[in-house]
C-alpha cells in the first residue's frame, strides 16, 4: 500500500496542473508580439491624425474609433503596449539585479552586513511606491521612460531583497551546502554555484507578479498626471486624456483600460502558475 501510494503520489501532483500557465503564456506571448512587431495588428500610424475625425466611434475602418487628436485609437493602444512592457522590464529587471546583490550578501553573509542592508531595505520599504513616484516625479521636468522607470525601481527593489535573503539563509543550511563547504570550497564559490542559483526560485515567481504591479502603478501616476509626457504613447496617457470626454466617448477609456487590466491579469496569473509549480516541486523532493 505505501509503495502504491508513492507511485501514484507524482501522477495526482502532474494532473493537478492549472490552466493558468497555458492561459498567461499566450496572453503574454501576443502581448510581447505588440510591443516588438505592432504593425503585426494594425497598419494604422499612430501619429497620422486628422482633427476633423476627433473623437469618431469605433467602426469598421477604426475598430477602436478615433481619439481627441483624430488618431486611430486601435494603433495608439497598440504601440502603448510597447511602453508599458518596456518599463516593466527595465523596472524588474533592475530590482532583481539589486536583490542579487543586497540579498545574497545579507543572507549569506549575516552578521552586521544582514543587519545594514535589513535595516536599509526595511526603512526603504516604508515609502509606499506610488507616492515616491508621485514626490520624485512631479518635481521631474522631462518624464519619459526612462525616467519613469527609475523611480519606480528605486522604489520597488525592497520587497525582492528581503525574500531572495529569506531563501539566501535557508538553502545555506541545506546538507549539500554543508558538504561543500566541508570539503572546502571556498565561501564565494559556494555562494555563486551552489547557494544563489537554488535560491532563485521565489523570486522568479515574484518577478511575473511584481511586472504586472508596474504597470498597473505607471498607467495610475500617468494618470494622475505625473507619469509619462507626450510624445510617449502609453495606456496611462490615453486614460488621462480620455477623462474629460467620458461621456462623450467612453469608448476612449475602455480599451486601454481593458488591455491594462488583461496584461496585469496575464503577470498574476504566471505569477501564481509558477508559485504552484515551485510547491509541486518541492513536494516531489519530499
């Protein structure tokens, strides 16, 4: 009986999958087409306005309909994939860097090194990101991507930096690490071979939902009015331009709103198909 319960135990674990990978993947695989090849989905320019059409509804000709400028809003919404997508990975991309650092240094290191970059990371984390935003770019004259990007990341790396030292300090105790370091390997090479690269898990499944909260905080600063300035196309301009015509054409915050909302989804739902993922393996090691 045990021995048919350890056979089947894998085969329960394999068929419990969800479909939320699958689902995420191709979100944002057609996601990632839009923001690389956007003339793939509309062969409209985003930039050839005609005033005299302002504010047209969707048609046949414009499936989306026509902004406050006359510009089709099918491409505007399109080419703005690009923007947030863009942000969201030089955000990430820059936090996760930080938390390789800060991170491995404090939960391998310990001591007063653990304690400094705790303490730093724990006051830092203090500041809610959408209000440093808010503090440090409205005193931002020129607002682009660039800049955007980082304040949020020098506001978003905290919470990356105290989990990857939570798993830093645990795979440290782990019997292979001891044998290791019993055999003599050196303090940073046990670090860079054994400790950091089996560490990385929880907070690569951080990553997809941490992508999805950047996003979602640019298109609120832009909208607030202290996020991204034209020229920039982005789905938080086009729902800060189309506050005023609400009425008028809601279809002008509709379309952004539901592409903001679906790619924001897409990033939780990896977030949590690889956290899943990440439980079955650890059970199968069990």
């Amino acid at each position: 009986m045990h021995r048919l319960s350890r056979t089947l135990a894998p085969r329960r674990l394999k068929g419990h999958r969800s479909p939320q990978l699958y689902i995420s993947t191709v979100l944002l695989t057609v996601l990632a087409a839009m923001a690389i090849r956007p003339q793939l989905f509309t062969d409209a320019d985003p930039r050839d306005c005609q005033l005299e059409r302002s504010v047209d509804p969707p048609s046949a000709a414009h499936p989306f309909g026509i902004d406050v400028q006359g510009c089709d809003y099918l491409a505007k919404t399109v080419f703005g994939t690009r923007t947030s997508l863009t942000i969201a990975l030089i955000v990430v991309g820059s936090a996760l860097v930080i938390a390789l650092v800060l991170g491995s240094l404090a939960g391998y290191l310990g001591g007063w090194v653990d304690a400094v970059i705790s303490r730093v990371s724990d006051v830092w984390s203090g500041i809610p990101l959408i209000l440093g935003g808010v503090v440090l770019l409205s005193t931002t004259e020129s607002r682009g991507i660039l800049q955007v990007s980082a304040v949020l990341a020098l506001f978003g790396w905290p919470p990356m930096v105290r989990l990857l030292r939570s798993s830093v300090m645990s795979t440290t105790e782990l019997d292979y690490v001891q044998a290791a370091r019993s055999l003599g390997a050196g303090r940073w090479r046990i670090l860079r071979r054994h400790v950091l690269p089996n560490s990385l898990r929880p907070v690569l499944t951080l990553t997809s939902a941490y992508a999805g909260a950047v996003i979602a905080t640019e298109a609120t600063l832009t909208f607030a009015g202290v996020g991204l300035q034209l020229p920039e196309v982005s789905w938080g301009i086009l729902l800060f331009q189309a506050q005023d015509r609400l009425t008028e054409a809601p279809h002008l915050l509709l379309f952004p709103a539901v592409f903001l909302v679906v790619t924001v989804l897409a990033f939780v739902l990896l977030g949590e198909a690889l956290r899943r993922s990440s439980s079955l393996a650890e059970q199968r090691r069990r």
